[in-house]
C-alpha cells in the first residue's frame, strides 16, 4: 500500500454533484481525481475529490463559480 | 414494412444510438456504486444524460432530473406522492391510463376537464375547477389518440396563481415540441425516453422543480449512506432505488445528442408535414372518418381513423398482411378520448409519424387506404 499523506478531500451530496464537479474541474486543469468517499467520512455520495491540500483555493473557487451545493472541503490524512 | 406506429415507440432511430448502447454494455460499471474506472463511466454517462434532458426541458439543473424505467413510473411517483393523503386533483379527458390510473388509485376527487367531439379540451373551465383543496393538476402535452396539444403554457400560468403543482405527461411531444419548463412554470415533467427522444426502450424520467419533493415509489439500494434506514432524499437519489438502466441511458444520452444537432425545429415541422400529407391524402376518402382538429397550427403529427364501420384493429391487420404498413387499433389507453369521440366500440386506427419516416411511405399509406375505400365503397 501507498503510504497515507495529507490531502483535500471534497465531498458531496450527491452523485450528479460529484460529476457535475468533476467535469468542471478537469476542464481547469485541476490535478485531482474522484475517489471512493473514505469511510471515515460521512457524505453524501459515495464518491469525493481528492486534491493536493495546495489546490484548495482552486478547489473553492471552482465549487462557488459551479455553484455545487451541498459540498464540503475537508483535509485528511488518508 | 412501413413503420407509422411512432406513438407507441420510435423503431427507426440514429444509429448512434445503439451504437452507444452497445459500447456501454462493454465498458461501463455501475454508477454511483465504487470509484473505479467502469462504476466512474456508467457515472459520467448517466450525468451526460441528466445534463442533456435538463438542457432540453430548461429545467433546474440536472440534479433535479430523475431516471425511471417509463414515464408511467415517473407519473405513477409524481401522483401518488402529491395526492397522498387524497385531496382533489384537475384533469382532462385526453389523459393516457397512465395518468387516470394512478390518478384513480389516489381516490382524489377529480374533476375531468371534458373533451369535444373533435378531441378538444375548452380550457375556459380550468380556473373554475380550482377547490381550496386541489392539490394537483395533471395533464398530457399532445394526445395520444388524436394528437391535439394542450396548452400547457396557459395551464402552468393558471396554475402558479394558484399555487398548485402542475405535472406534465410529455410522451408524446418529448423530443417534438419545444418544452420549457422553468417558462411554462411546470412543477413536474415525465418523459420518456423511447419515442420521440429516440432512445432505448426501459428510459424515462421526470425533471423536478426545486420547490417540490416528491417521495419515491421504491426504496432501497442507493450507493451512499448504507447504514441509515431511510432512503437518502437528496435529488436525484431520492427517487433512484437500485440500478439505473445505465445501457438504455447511454443510448438515451447519445440520442439527445443526436436532437440538439438536429434541432427540434427541423423534427416537428417534418413530422407535421408528413402527417398532414396523410391526413390531405386520406380525409376525403369514401367511408373514411378522421378525428381529430387538423385546422391547428400544432399538433402532434398522429392521424386517427375509422374505415366505415370496421373494427380498428381489422383495418389494421389488413394494412399490416397486405401492404406491410404497421398501424395501432383499438383503445390506445386512452379511454375517455374515445369516449368523446364516440369510438369506444370501433376503437380507431393509428398513423403516428417520426423523423425517420419519409413522403414515399407516407405516400404508400395513402394508396392502402385508398385501396381499402374503394375496396368498401
């Protein structure tokens, strides 16, 4: 297994909102990714965004301008 | 064989269609269900679809658009949730079994807005069917017998002013006619996905307005929160228990492709103009009967007819053995229609027309009946 490390993770009320997301991000060049929703964490949908803790002002940004509701920006070590 | 039995499913549609059907039962896992690449496909195609129906129907967002198997699903959820409880709930005589049916199952008072001989619906009496407890108003868009069209701008008016919900059966304009949901002020539009969407049988749905919620025929299976005990009632998943027909929706998603490159301009007026040739080539055929107002600037392009006093489906049956020409007789679940236009016994022979079908046919149709009229005169 990888090691666990510090990341932005993104979670969602529903999947629709975790697609509508990540469409938007990889149009802005985000690095992330959809992950599925680690389990210490209640969302939603089972599926989150995992992103570099840098990204997180981007993230944010991209959340309001798409006007995902339901989102939460989370850091954890997984 | 010349398909005209549109109304009741498309059989010809863009090869694209089954084409992504084909390639989504090779690739694609289930959505919502894991984060791996094929359960992240099914995902993203399914969302394709939401967002391509929510772009179509102006509607709030492609969260708000759920899938089912039908529309019968999508109306038997919308009547069921809105008249829990009873209450009263406004009509027309045009409805399919699948709005009365449900509608009778609430054991709601109803008030049927009446039809005319020709298959009209007079919505001057609308605004006086109101009661302090109506609940619902539940109409289709185009009739399915006649192909008469509603305004459902009107109603949806009279129905904000009220302050009660409006739902819309689109089965037979989906794909056809320009709906605007948020402009039209309609609460819930069913639709399905297999006529004049274009897509795979087993699609359908309805698009929601945000300040309604509806609870779901089904529970169960939803991907997220497995421990609660309740279904989550975030939308869509609200009203998505199980498996999405992820394959059909991949067709379905290909298929509206398909409509926003061709337009819905370019399809209804072809469809219109092919089922007013039938019509001018049948109307004045000997022992030939038409129903419906083909003197309005819109409907849906459905020709219904009776041959002296035949039995629909025995005129049917012959224009399919002899000329290969496939019809629909009989009662199109469509009782009080009929009701009104006196063909409960006769039932009446269907013509719907698609895109896909051409003057040629059209013109070939025309022949049979001929050949029948004279047959009969």
């Amino acid at each position: 297994m990888r090691p666990k490390e510090l990341q932005l993770v993104v979670v969602f009320d529903t999947t629709a909102a975790a697609l509508a997301f990540e469409a938007a991000a990889l149009a802005a060049g985000l690095g992330g990714r959809l992950i599925p929703v680690p389990p210490s964490i209640k969302a939603g949908c089972g599926l989150a965004w995992r992103d570099a803790p840098a990204a997180r002002n981007a993230v944010d940004g991209l959340l309001r301008r798409e006007a995902i509701s339901g989102a939460h920006i989370l850091e954890q070590i997984i | 064989m010349i398909y005209l039995d549109n109304a009741a499913t498309s059989l010809h549609r863009p090869p694209c269609v089954a084409e992504a059907v084909c390639q989504a039962m090779g690739s694609m896992g289930n959505s919502g269900r894991g984060a791996h690449d094929a359960s992240l496909a099914a995902g993203r195609t399914i969302f394709d679809a939401r967002r391509r129906v929510d772009r179509l129907f102006h509607g709030y967002g492609p969260e708000q658009a759920a899938f089912f198997p039908n529309v019968t699903a999508a109306l038997n959820t919308a009547i069921t949730s809105l008249l829990a409880g009873g209450g009263h709930a406004i009509t027309t005589a045009l409805e399919h079994n699948s709005v009365l049916r449900p509608l009778y199952r609430t054991g709601a008072d109803l008030t049927i807005l009446p039809a005319d001989k020709a298959g009209r619906v007079d919505l001057s009496g609308l605004e006086a069917a109101f009661r302090p407890d109506t609940r619902l108003v539940v109409c289709t868009h185009a009739s399915n017998l006649t192909g008469h069209v509603l305004d459902i701008a009107h109603i949806g008016a009279v129905c904000a002013k009220h302050g009660v919900p409006f739902v819309v059966d689109a089965a037979q304009t989906a794909g056809c006619f320009a709906i605007d949901m948020q402009a039209m002020q309609i609460s819930v539009l069913c639709f399905t996905g297999h006529k004049g969407l274009l897509g795979p049988q087993g699609t359908g749905g309805l698009c929601l307005a945000p300040h309604i919620q509806l609870a779901p025929l089904m529970v169960g299976g939803s991907g997220v929160h497995s421990f609660d005990k309740e279904h989550p009632r975030q939308m869509p998943t609200a009203l998505e228990a199980g498996t999405l027909n992820g394959h059909g929706l991949a067709g379905l998603a290909a298929a509206l492709a398909w409509l926003e490159e061709t337009g819905l301009d370019a399809i209804r007026e072809k469809e219109d103009r092919l089922a007013r040739r039938f019509y001018e080539g049948v109307k004045d055929l000997p022992g030939v009967v038409c129903y419906g107002d083909f003197s309005a600037a819109q409907r849906a392009p459905i020709v219904a007819l009776n041959l002296g006093d035949w039995d629909s489906a025995a005129v049917s049956d012959e224009l399919a053995q002899r000329f290969g020409i496939l019809t629909r007789p009989g009662a199109h679940c469509a009782p009080l229609a009929h009701q009104a236009l006196g063909t409960e016994e006769q039932g009446a022979v269907r013509f719907s027309f698609g895109y896909f079908n051409t003057e040629d046919e059209v013109d070939a149709a025309i022949q049979a009946m001929r050949t029948l009229a004279q047959e009969e005169a």
